[in-house]
C-alpha cells in the first residue's frame, strides 16, 4: 500500500543540537513537502521539492535545510535546534497536477529542550 | 505565503445536528481542498472542490471561486466526525503547492 513514513515518530532535542528528520514515499510521487503544526494551529509549509536533488523555500524556511536526495526520500535538518521549532512536523507526497491528492505521514513530535 | 482564514475556530455540536464550516482566501484559488485531522493523528483528504458544489457521503463542499470563498457542510452529525477540519487552497502560479487554514476544532457529543 502507498504510504508515506516518517521517522523518528518524536524526538527530544537539546538547544543547539542538529536534528535529522527523515521521511520516505511509496507512493512514486514527484513532490514531496515539510509542514509544522503548533499546536492549536494549521499547517505551515516549511520546505518541498518536486525533483530528486532539488529542494525549495516555503513560507517559513529560516533555521531548516531540506534535503531529497531520491525521489523517494526528504529530509528536514535542523542544524541548531532552538526552543521555537517545538512542534509536530508532517511530510506528505502528491502527484503533479491540479486534482491530485495529498498523501500524509504520521508526524514527528518534536520536543526542544 | 497565502491567506486562508476558516470560521469558527471551534464548534460543539449534539450528535445529529449539522454542521457548517466556513473558509475565505486572499487569492484566487485553482485548487480547493478540506482535510480532516483525527485528535493527535495525521491528515486525510476529504473532498477536492475548487469550484462549484462536490459531495461525498454526509459531506457536501460549496466553492465560490469568484468569491473566493468555500464550504464544508456536515449532515446529520457524529461522535465519530469529532477532530479537526482543514482547507487549503493553491494558486495557479503554483498549483500543487497547498496552504491551510488554522482549522475548526468540531466536537460532536453523544
């Protein structure tokens, strides 16, 4: 089944700290994308990429780097971890195209200490 | 990044009743999406609708484009509709692309 994983499913950080999150498709998806959900709030999107070693901003870049080194594969790095980036961050993949669907992860809660 | 603002922010409703969700956006929309959130749990697609009126199930979705507006009405509410609902929308300039509301936190009680 289609499906798209992230890992670590939570994670607690120190301040300053590099942080690694890893997310993986099934789907043969061309995009791929990093959101973070605060609490109480929507989705902000971070960082996506629609081809294989070749990541663009999104509406809150600044303090992450994102890496898609395959078509299945995105990453989010967090080079220095700061209290503000406490959140639970979602990947998700779709097809190209206008009616195409959106297909989630599962999250990773991400604690900042 | 774009606009979209959702209305209201919660809703508590007796199982039964209907609900209806609101969602504004600054642009012009080519693509309009409501999205569910279980408490605690990940996104799912509900219904794909930028323009006009879709349903599915006990869901129906009414997008004025020109109006930049959209709809989500609930039928005959629930326990098991209580979470999260969603929409985002995306510009043509870069359609696949989405950018969500805050949401409306639904809570249906017995």
């Amino acid at each position: 089944e289609a499906a798209v994983t992230q890992s670590p499913r939570s994670k607690v950080a120190v301040t300053g700290g590099k942080v690694t999150l890893s997310c993986h498709q099934t789907n043969n998806h061309d995009y791929m994308y990093w959101y973070r959900q605060d609490t109480g709030h929507g989705l902000r999107l971070i960082h996506y990429s629609y081809v294989a070693d070749s990541t663009e901003k999104g509406d809150i870049p600044d303090g992450y780097k994102a890496s898609r080194p395959s078509q299945e594969n995105f990453s989010l790095i967090l080079e220095l971890a700061s209290l503000s980036q406490t959140a639970v961050y979602f990947c998700a993949s779709s097809e190209a195209g206008t009616n195409s669907d959106y297909t989630f992860g599962s999250g990773t809660r991400l604690l900042v200490i | 990044g774009q606009q979209v603002q959702q209305s209201p922010a919660s809703l508590v409703l007796q199982e039964g009743e209907n609900a209806e969700l609101q969602c504004n956006f600054s642009s012009t929309a080519t693509r309009l999406q409501w999205f569910y959130q279980r408490p605690g749990g990940s996104l799912v697609s509900l219904l794909y609708n930028p323009s006009g009126t879709k349903h599915t199930g006990r869901l129906t979705s009414t997008t004025v484009t020109k109006e930049r507006r959209s709809s989500l009405h609930i039928s005959s509410s629930q326990t098991t509709d209580s979470g999260t609902y969603f929409c985002a929308m995306a510009l043509m300039s870069n359609y696949n692309v989405l950018y969500f509301g805050s949401g409306t936190k639904l809570t249906v009680e017995p």
